[in-house]
C-alpha cells in the first residue's frame, strides 16, 4: 500500500475557561500558507494511487447513472403572465438552457445559456434568475468559483444584449432562495448584498441605467446573528425582507410600487418568537410559535401588523406541525406536517371554509411545492416522489381534486419500481423515544445479516430529510445494498419537538439516535458492522463524525462530506462565515456551559486512539460554509492516531464550494467516486 501523506504539526495552544488544548493542525486555515496546498495535494496524489484499482467500477457507475437520466429533456413548463418558463438540457452540456414560450404557442426564446456561461470556467452556478413583470429584462446572478459570491447581470430580452452595469457581492442562496425581486414598474430590482462574513446583511435598490454604487440602502441588518432574506408577494404588491435567525424573526414591508420608499417593520423581533407572513387582499396571514410549539395560524389588517392585532385563525396543534403557507386569490394552502410526513391542506382564502386535504397515492412518500407564481391559478403544482416512485411533477387542480402528472422522470436504461420495496422502521434510542427509518431495497432481500447498507442521516436546523426517489441509488441496490435514511432528531421529521431535542444542550440525541438506528439494522438481520456505511454531508458530517468518534466499532465504512467537524474552533471565532448566526443551533462557546456540551461530542476533539472505520472525506477549496480546513485537520488528527490499517482518504475539489461540482456530469462523477469507495470496502 502506498505511505500516506503525514500533516506536518505546528502545535498551537488554545486556552477556553482555564482548559488548554494542543491543535498540532490549525495552522491549515492560513490558505496563504504554501505548506496548505502542499498537504491538500499530497492528500489528492495519496487518494489517485489508493483508489486507482476502482477506476473501472467508477466508469461503471457514471456510466450507469448517466444512462438513467434522459440527456436531452426539459422540465414542466410553468406558466407566470403570458408565458410557458422551462430549462431544457442538450445531450453531452454539463448546464440546462432557460427558455420561454409565449402562451400557447409561440417560439421557443432563449433567456439564458448556462453553458456559454461557463465556458472556460471550472465551476458556475446561476445564483439568482428573475424576469421583470413587463418580461422584457432578465436579472440574474452568478457564483464563479462555489464562494457564493454572486454578480449581478442584466440582459435585455428584446436584443439579447447585456446592460451596462454589473453588481458585485451579491447573495445568490445555494439552495435557490432568489436573490432579485423587480420592482412593479419593472425599472429597477432589489437585492441583497453580503458583509465581511458574507452574510447577506444589505438590501438595496438598483434603478436601470444608473451606477450600482449609487444604489439606494433600503435596509440594514446590524445584529450579526440575524440574516436577510428578500422575497416578493404572491400578489405583488409587496416586497418583504426577513430578518431571521434561527429563534426569532422579523419581517419588513414596503410597497412593490414604490421600491424608493421605507420598509416598514412587520412586527418587532422578540426573543425566541417565530414568524412567517402571507399577503392576501387586505389581510395577511401568519403562521407563529408564539405559545404554539408546532405553530398556529394567525391574520391581521395589512393596515395594523404589529401582533397585538394579531386573531388566531387555526390554533396549535399538538400532532400537527405547520410548515408553510402560499396564497392564491381564491384559496390557500397550508403545508402540515404529521406523524413524520407532510400534508397539503386547502381551503378558501379564509383558512377556515372548505377545507379538504390532497390524497397521495403511496403511504410513505414527499413532495415539494414549486414556485407557484401566479396568484390567480386555480393549480398548485407539487413534484412528488418517494423511496420507489421516480419524481413526478403534479398538478393539482383546486375546483376539481384533479390530480394531473405533467411530467415524470423517465429512466431511459430501464426501471421496474416493483422489483424494490421500502418500509419504515424505528429504532429505540436511550431514553426511550421511537426514532424512524425509511428504508429501500430490491425484493427478495435475506435479512441474514449479510446485506452492504448505507445508512444516511443529517438531523440539524429543523430539516427534514424526507423519503424521496434519486435514480443514483439504484447502483447501489442493484448490487445489493440496503438504503436507509435514519429520521434523527434535529430534523422535523416528527414535529418541532423533534427539532428542539437535537439542538443546542440536547445535540447528543441527535448522535445517539443515529447510532441506535445503526445498531437495530444490525438486531433486524439487515445487515452487520462488518457491511453497515453511514454518510452524512455538512452538519451531516458532523452527524457521521460524531458517531465514528463515539462508536468506531460499529461501522465498515463512513464518507464524510464536506464536514463540520472543528466544531470549537469555527464556533469560536466570529470572523468565520455563519459563525454568529449559528449560536442558536450550538450555542456560543463563550458560555462555559455549552463549551463544555460542544466539546463532549465535537468530532475533532474527540478522535483518540482507536481503530476506525475506513473513511472518505470530501471538501472544497471555495466552501464558505465548512471550510476547507476543518476536512483537512480531521483527516490529519484521524491518520496520526488511528491504530489499524483501515484507510482515511481526503478528496478535494479545488474549483467548487459547498455545494460540490456544478455541472450535471462533474456532479455524477462525484457520487460514482464515492459509491466507489462504499462498494469497495463493503465487498
């Protein structure tokens, strides 16, 4: 076997109330440091040479999850004013085109190549994508480098040309929040804009035409464990911003049609007060978790929203949790939550008449809800899918219940759902609580014990990681493996009780679910420690590192990607990116108290010497959300004090973030290295 590269030490004492500690790898956050590239490469020549033999099963896999997606296709068109919006992608492009037609049938018009975009560049993502209300003008953004640093450009549709200005350090969410709303008059646009920490903390006008430096502030957020979020009414008449952070929230008004005027606050921010609002006609609605732990619903005049004018409209539920709210002129829906899986609720716009719920056709299934523009349809259109059932993207007709599927992923190589099967399952965690399973596999499966399984999990920030179909597993299943996603709390699976008991001084259970998850796989004969993998990405990560660190017997094999795993250090030290507002998840390690909670189960701090399973760990050079060097120290201190042969392999990306490569096929390549890391070890 080829010698693994050794991090050079450069011991760094770090004293926290009276506790020193000895960090031989901090010097890794100095990326200025030649010393830095130097180790990440050594790691990157270490990884080619000990994965070399699985080139051809890595062929194999990209081959086979290419083979499953049709290359050339498009998605639903969605219609918003008098156009059809939809991207389409071209056999052999990595990035989709955005395109339009005029309803119903006009020519085809290309907005946007995400291709030409990209040529030349290693990685490129489409931060935001906003049409103007008169549909001449297309804003969007992009991230050059996976730093979520967007720039802002402007495209004229009637020429195709690109208008002179161009906005720079811009917020253009990873996860498709839009950064751009126009104003009514369609003259000019909001966006936000980010600090020192890339927080977006900034909202600002921009008319058409004039220099971007000269752009109006419109709103500033100062308290540094608050972000912004900028959005438009459903009914267009207002823009609103949220203040949030992850106990309390305030949002900001201010009229569509006067984008040079003054937000107006919403309702004041209070502690450990929640809240999310809704334009309808002359009211708004509001869903909070003020003395509602799983949130009630409320409405006010749009004239008086501060919440002493609040009238409660659904009360708290102690069963059902809701989630979200999107209103149409002539009805509204409520996203639930109950007994683990979400629920669409519809009723007239009063909330309280005609009430029905949309039927799904699977018991364990999910779905999202697309953007829904217009507020004059009687459609709310959903993408279905579950653990079997490959996404569906569906209408639901509101008059009618019509449930109308207007476009379902097709599997060119071949797919018989009936040929696999899922289930769910609970595991007992310690203190006694029922922690669910969704688990798939093909039928005929021995439940011998003898079964490779995968068991992911994520469980932090209330997300819920629901069961929803990804045609990638299918190489997996194929050869046997058992996949299972462990409902730990953290997540909101079961309620916003579930989230509450996996953060902050009750982080453990979130650890400890999992491995109770890990261990009744194993009592049901589904598989062993010896054929049992856990992956979990970003706080996922944290999720796999924990449990390695606290029960390294208990699994083959982890894949650790882009981990939080330094977990003190990043929560120390304010000038990281998200470090402020993440207090509320962990707690801030000036506090005695939750230092010492952090420490007990930070992944980092936590590594001794033992025997470990054989580990992938993945990170981006660019990554503003888990820096680069919190996967490098973790493999280092993991390599020094490891004391069996089992490999710890270090994978970096050096052109993408968090978020990991942008193209389709770059993407594919990924998940096909690390399915081949998984097959190989588990063999």
């Amino acid at each position: 076997m080829p010698s693994f590269p050794l991090a050079p030490k450069h011991p760094k004492e770090i004293t926290q109330h009276g506790q020193t500690r000895i960090d031989n790898y901090f010097w890794m956050r100095y990326r200025e440091d030649p010393e830095v590239l130097t180790y990440l490469h050594a790691e990157s020549d270490y990884l080619d040479e000990i994965m070399q033999h699985t080139q051809p099963l890595q062929e194999t896999l990209f081959v086979e999850m290419k083979a499953r997606i049709k290359e050339d296709d498009a998605s639903a068109p969605e219609k918003n004013g008098d156009y059809d919006y939809y991207t389409r992608n071209e056999a052999g492009k990595q990035y989709p085109l955005y395109c339009r037609k005029n309803v119903p049938d006009g020519p085809e018009e290309l907005l946007l190549d995400q291709n030409a975009l990209a040529e030349g560049k290693t990685f490129c993502r489409i931060g935001s994508f906003s049409v103007s209300p008169d549909a001449s003008k297309l804003a969007y953004s992009i991230d050059p480098d996976g730093s979520e640093k967007c720039e802002i450009f402007v495209k004229n549709l009637s020429t195709g040309q690109l208008l002179a200005e161009k906005i720079t350090n811009t917020f253009g969410d990873v996860y498709g929040h839009s950064g751009i709303e126009w104003s009514n008059d369609s003259q000019g646009f909001l966006y936000a804009s980010l600090d020192a920490s890339q927080r977006p903390y900034r909202i600002h006008h921009h008319l058409l035409g004039s220099d971007p430096a000269s752009d109006r502030l419109l709103y500033e957020e100062r308290d540094e464990t608050f972000s912004l979020w900028l959005a438009k009414s459903r009914s267009s008449a207002y823009f609103m911003v949220w203040a949030r952070s992850f106990t309390s929230d305030e949002w900001h008004i201010l009229s569509a049609d006067q984008p040079q005027g003054d937000f107006q606050v919403f309702d004041t921010r209070r502690p450990n007060i929640e809240y999310n609002i809704e334009h309808h006609s002359d009211i708004f609605f509001i869903s909070t978790n003020e003395n509602a732990q799983n949130f009630k619903l409320m409405k006010t005049p749009a004239s008086t929203t501060s919440h002493e004018n609040w009238v409660e409209v659904i009360p708290h539920r102690q069963d059902v949790t809701i989630e979200g709210l999107d209103a149409f002129s002539s009805h509204l829906v409520i996203a639930e939550r109950q007994g683990g899986f979400r629920q669409l609720r519809i009723s007239a716009p009063d909330a309280v008449s005609n009430i029905r719920y949309i039927s799904f056709p699977e018991p364990v299934y999910s779905f999202y809800a697309h953007k829904n523009p217009e507020f004059d349809s009687d459609t709310y259109r959903i993408t279905y899918s579950s653990l079997v059932t490959p996404n569906s993207v569906i209408d639901y007709h509101i008059p009618t219940g019509q449930w109308q599927v207007k476009k379902q992923d097709e599997i060119p190589s071949g797919y018989d759902p009936s040929q696999f099967t899922s289930e769910r399952v609970y595991a007992t965690a310690p203190d006694g609580v029922q922690v669910p399973m969704s688990i798939v596999y093909k039928k005929g499966l021995a439940l011998n014990g003898e079964n490779p399984t995968l068991l992911y999990g994520y469980g932090s920030y209330g997300a819920s990681i629901d069961p929803t179909f990804n045609a990638n597993r299918l190489s997996l299943m194929e050869r046997g493996f058992v996949y299972v996603i462990g409902h730990i709390r953290g997540g909101s699976e079961m309620g916003r009780n579930w989230y509450d008991n996996g953060k902050m001084l009750h982080k453990r259970n979130t650890f400890t679910d999992f491995i109770a998850c890990a261990e009744t796989l194993i009592e049901k004969g589904y598989t062993s420690s010896a054929k049992l993998a856990i992956m979990g990405r970003s706080a996922g990560g944290l999720l796999v590192g924990a449990c390695l660190a606290m029960r390294p017997d208990l699994f083959q094999a982890v894949v650790a990607s882009v981990p939080f795993v330094d977990v003190i250090n990043t929560m120390s030290d304010p000038t990281i990116p998200l470090t402020t507002m993440e207090y509320d998840q962990w707690g801030n390690p000036e506090n005695k108290e939750y230092f010492d909670y952090m420490y007990s189960y930070s992944p980092y701090d936590n590594i001794r010497p033992a025997a470990y399973p054989h580990i992938l760990i993945t990170t981006g050079l660019n990554d503003p959300r888990v820096a680069y060097w919190e996967p490098a120290k973790f493999t280092a201190k993991l390599r020094e004090l490891k004391t069996n042969d089992n490999l710890v392999l270090l994978k970096t990306n050096y052109d993408a973030g968090h978020a990991g490569a942008s193209g389709r096929y770059d993407y594919l390549k990924e998940v096909a290295f690390e399915y081949a890391f998984l097959i190989d070890r588990l063999a």
